[in-house]
C-alpha cells in the first residue's frame, strides 16, 4: 500500500481560493468586517506568498474561507438596518 503525497496547489487554485475570499467578503452587510475580510485575506495571502509547506497553508486557507462563509450567512441574520456613513453616497 503506497501512500501519495498531495502535490502543491496550482497557481490557479490559490488565485481561485483568494478570489473566493473577495466573494465571501461582499456578502457581509457590514462595511467595517467587509472590509476587514478583504483586507484580512489579501494579508495572509501576501504572508504566505513564499511558505515552506504550500499544501498546509492552502488546506488552510480552505478551511479559513469555510468558516468566513458560514460567518456570512450568520452576521446577514442580524444584518444592521442602517449603513454606515462609509457607504452613504452624498
């Protein structure tokens, strides 16, 4: 029995992960975690631009962006009536 190991993620894998990530960030209602999520998630991808292990910091990454969706869909429950003065076009 031989056990394979998982190759590194593509380019276009880690483009699609941050690309989902951007995604996930429009959904919140909220201008400040909205952009904090994007922010957040351009940082880390940058931090983690040259690490050691690829594979570890995608699986991850994964894992980060399941729990920013699930984070979406909660904070879009309690969603404020009123935006904030960041958003309001004069």
């Amino acid at each position: 029995m031989s056990v394979v190991a998982a190759s590194a993620p593509s380019r276009a894998e880690v483009l699609q992960l941050y690309r989902s990530f951007l995604r996930v960030a429009r959904k919140f209602t909220d201008y400040n975690i909205r952009e904090y999520t994007k922010r957040r998630a351009t940082d880390a991808f940058r931090q983690n631009r040259n690490v050691s292990d690829p594979c570890a910091a995608f699986a991850d990454g994964k894992a980060q962006l399941e729990v920013a969706s699930r984070q979406a869909v909660v904070y879009s429950l309690y969603a404020p009536k009123l935006k904030s003065v960041m958003e309001v076009h004069n």
